[in-house]
C-alpha cells in the first residue's frame, strides 16, 4: 500500500545535498540576491498538500505515476508501480525505494515543511534516528520525532535576515565607497593635468637656474684663485725676505774679521756643517761648500752656499724672531756635540752622587776616548729640540676681501635657489608617478576597492600580529617583539574567472628556509566595517586572510513581502 507525504512549494532540486549552506557559515557566506529573495520567502511559503511515494521530491514526482508502471531512474528495469516502496529493492540504482532502507544506495527526500528540505541517505530510514527534522525517516520504527521544522526555519530566518541587512547596509556603503572613487579620480585627474602642465615650466626653471648657478660659480672660482694667488705670492716674498735675513745675518756671524767675505777658515769654525761625518769640517770640505772658492762675498753666500748649509747650520746667537729651525738629523752630528750634556737637575745630581764608582770610572773612560783634534775657536751652543710649531696667524690665509665674498654669497645664493628648484621638479615628478599609477590601478568594476590604497589593517593572534596593505604587501611580526616578515607583494586579483575581484593575491615574499618563497591569498567578504577576520597557513610558507569590507558586498534583492500576505505560492 502507498503512503504520501503532504509537499513544500519550495522543493525544486535533485540535489542531494541541502539547498541551505549550514549556519554556522554565516560569517563567511557568499549567496546571490536571487537566492536570498529565495530564502527570505520561506515564511510565507507554506506547503500545499501534494501526494507522491513517500521520500520523493517534488522535482522528481513525475517519474513516479501511479497510473502507469515505474520504470527505474537509470532504465535498469521497469516494475509494476505497486513495487514503489515495497521494502524490497528491485532497481540497481534503488530509485524504487526512496521511502525505505531496502536499497543502501538510495536517497530519502526530507520535506520538512517550514525549514530546509533535505537528502539523507536511505539506511538511515526508520534506523531509530531522527536525521529530518518533521520526523518523516522515523515513519514505522516505533520513534516518535518532535517536528522541529518550524523553529528551525525561525532560526533560519532571524539568520538570513541579519545576512540580508548586513548585504543592504554593506551595498548602502559600497555605493557610496563607489561615488567617492569618482570624485576622487577626477580631482587626481584634474591634479594630474596641472602637475604635468607645470612640469615643464618647472623643468625650464630649474635649467635657468643651472645655468645662473653655474655663471656664479664661475665668478666665484675666479676671485677665490686671484685671492688664493694673491696669497701665495705674498707668503713666498715674506718667506724670501726671511731667508734673505737668515743668510744675512748667518753671514754677519760667520764673517769674524768683518772684511765683508767669509773665508774657508771662518767657515771651519762651524763643524756641525761637516760633510763626511768625522765631526770635523775639513779645508777641503769649507772650501767645497764655498763652490771652490777660497773666500765669498754676501751676495755669492745667499745665492750659492746658504741653502747647502741651512738645515745644517747652528747660529751662534739665537735669534728670537727667527723662525723655529726643522729638526736637525741626529746621525749626522759630530759626537763631541752628541756628549754635550745638559744642565743636570737637583735630582739627577743626587741619583749621580749615589751611583757606583764602577759608573764614574766608566764615564771617565768615555770622556777619554773622545776624539782629539783641532778644536773650534768656541764650541757653539747646542740646538734644544723645537716644539712642533702650532699654526701661526701668517700661515692661514687671510680673509676674502669684500669683492671676492660677494662673488662667494652670490654664488652660494645660487645654489641654493637651484637645488630648491630641483628638489621641487623631483617632488612634482614623483607625485605624477604615484597619481598615474594610482588612476590607472585596477579597483573593482566601479572603483569600489579604492579606499583600500592607502591603509593597513592588523590582525593579532597568540603569537603574531599579522598587517595587510591592501595593493602593497602583507607581513607577520611575532607579538614578543622582532622583526616584520613579508608574506607578500602584491601580484593581482585572484578571484575565479566569474568572480575575479572576490580574492588579492600576494606573492615573492621572504623565502622560507629551504622552501619557497612566502605567498598569501587574501579572500574578501561582505560586512558593514573593514577588518581582517582570520589568517592561517593552509599548507607550507602559503597563508590564506580574510578582509570583510563593504566593498566586497553583492546588490541585495528587493525587501521580501511582510508575513501574511499570502498563504500560498
């Protein structure tokens, strides 16, 4: 005997699957408008009474005719109509018994009127279990299923209303997000026409001012030179007028007998002017340094012996006007002058007085062995090491006279101007750049993704604070402190082909230690506000974020008719 099952409206599939996602999903749940309208109608969708074999859809009723017999979906078979739910199996695909567990791979047609219509598998008829809703699985095992369809399509409902006012909401934000982008890039565009306008004047600016900068510095090297050159020829007259009175007055003191020439003999009283290195200053050696001559004038001295015997030579009077001599070579001193000793302090004559005899014996024999030879007239004073000499006021070069720092402000004033000039012709160039690639950037159909440019949005978990730039990069820095890692540059949209602007892509990031390069795919989701909801790493070094953003929220159906105003499709 046949048994029915009164029918919803809404059962239109063969699906075996629910026509609902579960709602637990709801945060993540992608639907089309037409869909939503759908699902918004159930409350007033109520079932009208359509009989058919029990745990069969309303989609596949016309196979089932009790008029005529019942011939199986897959045409394996044709059966006498009375053998529909018989309990027995008699096709190979089990479409002869829908309403019972006979055939395991048969689908049972779940009606629960009021909520979702569902698919079980036919094993789980009458197996104690209440699996549908209204209870129609659990017709003839003695179990007895509270109908819990109606306060689960409630539940739906609430569920899909908050959905379809978050779409709304979303989609009200969105257009305005879209009617911004429009403003926005026509100012760019309109800022971009003048940047480049002015682009060329600024370019023209700058090349003048090259060429100012350029005249200036030119004047500006010209009288540092003369000043430097001016300089110079003083610092030579005044170091030549030096000599001049160094050679005269070494001349004054050589010229004993003040006959107006220095003689060989004169000459050998100086023997620190020695040349072979014994000390002494042989006739050979005086009269070598003379050029020959036995005796020189003046005149002949300055020009042909005095720059010989300069560094050499010991005044016998120290001036204190002269300028301090360069260190005398220590192994060309005579050794008589590298004996002379210096005053002794109180203290060394009481370490002297304290010293062995074996030391004083010792320093008489060295006083002994000095060398016995023709001794100077006078043993001239020793030369006490200079200072380093400290830069003297004659050594710097003086201040630039009025002309030549005029030429100097002039030209500095130049170089400033340019430089500001150039910096602002860099400036204006970038900005060009960046608003040129900032229109032509691909921001959804209508620009809606525009608002996205120029921010960041973080995500913090238990170990890590992850950062999405939108069209820039990704990076994940641990929470304890450390450096940033890059998850991702951005690559492009990476939504499928019917919906490309539903996913971004970013790619060539640090690479993972013996691995690739890091990557992340970034989904987006309707919501009212723009926040990174969750991240994780599906597989090695591949992360996967999700954005809501109003954005990324579809056209929302017309607002569904209110409850009561029909009974019935």
């Amino acid at each position: 005997m046949l048994t029915f099952a009164p029918a919803s409206s809404l059962e239109h599939s063969a699906s075996p699957r629910s026509l609902l996602p579960p709602t637990d999903h709801f945060p993540r749940l992608q639907i089309s408008g037409k869909m939503l309208l759908l699902l918004l109608l159930l409350p007033v969708c109520w079932a009208v009474e359509v009989k058919r074999p029990r745990g069969v859809s309303l989609t596949n009723l016309h196979f089932y005719d009790e008029s005529k017999p019942f011939t199986c979906l897959d045409s394996s078979a044709t059966i006498p109509f009375d053998q529909v739910n018989d309990d027995y199996c008699d096709c190979k695909d089990g479409s002869d018994e829908p309403g019972t567990a006979a055939c395991p791979n048969s689908s049972f047609h779940c009606t629960n009127t009021g909520y979702k219509p569902l698919y079980i598998s036919s094993r789980w008829v009458n197996d104690g279990v209440c699996d549908c809703c209204d209870g129609t699985d659990e017709y003839n095992s003695g179990i007895v299923c509270e109908n819990s369809c109606k306060e689960k399509g409630r539940k739906e409902r609430e569920t899909l209303q908050q959905m379809a006012e978050v779409t709304r909401e979303g989609f009200r934000l969105k257009k305005i997000l879209i009617e911004d982008w429009k403003k926005a890039r026509e100012e760019k565009q309109q800022k971009l026409a003048e940047l480049q306008a002015g682009k060329k004047s600024l370019e023209d600016q700058v090349e003048m001012l090259r060429m100012v900068k350029e005249e200036a510095e030119k004047l500006e090297k010209e009288a540092k030179d003369q000043h430097q050159k001016l300089w110079e020829e003083q610092q030579a007259a005044s170091k030549a007028q030096q000599e001049q009175e160094l050679a005269t007055s070494a001349f004054q003191e050589l010229d004993d007998d003040m006959d107006g020439v220095v003689s060989v003999a004169e000459l050998q009283t100086h023997p620190e002017l020695d040349t072979d290195g014994d000390g002494v200053l042989s006739e050979g050696e005086a009269q070598t340094l003379l050029g020959g001559d036995v005796q020189m004038d003046a005149t002949a001295f300055h020009d042909r012996v005095w720059a010989a015997i300069r560094d050499k030579y010991q005044s016998e009077v120290l001036p204190t006007d002269w300028p301090v001599p360069s260190a005398p070579d220590l192994t060309e001193l005579t050794e008589e002058q590298r004996l002379v000793p210096s005053p002794p302090t109180e203290e060394e004559e009481e370490e002297d007085e304290e010293e062995e005899p074996e030391e004083e014996e010792e320093e008489e024999e060295e006083e002994g062995s000095q060398v016995q030879g023709e001794q100077p007239k006078e043993a001239p004073p020793p030369l006490t090491p200079p200072k380093p000499a400290s830069a003297t006021e004659e050594d710097k070069m003086p201040p630039y006279d009025e002309q030549t720092q005029a030429f100097i402000d002039a030209a500095q004033e130049a170089r400033n101007k340019f430089e500001e000039a150039e910096r602002s012709l860099r400036d204006m160039e970038e900005s060009i750049r960046n608003l040129e690639q900032e229109i032509s950037f691909d921001f959804g159909p209508n620009g809606e993704f525009a608002y996205l440019y120029s921010q960041c949005y973080e995500l913090t978990t238990n170990e890590y604070i992850y950062r999405l730039c939108p069209f820039k990069l990704v990076s994940q820095k641990p929470k304890l402190g450390g450096s940033p890692t890059n998850l991702g540059t951005w690559g492009s949209w990476a939504g499928p082909e019917h919906d490309k602007f539903s996913a971004m892509k970013y790619e060539q990031g640090t690479g993972c230690w013996q691995g690739p390069n890091r990557s992340t795919t970034v989904r987006l989701l309707c919501g009212k506000e723009t926040v990174v909801t969750s991240t994780m790493e599906p597989s090695r070094c591949e992360y996967l974020m999700e954005l809501m953003t109003p954005a990324a929220c579809p056209e929302p159906p017309p607002e569904p008719p209110a409850d009561g105003d029909h009974d019935e499709l």
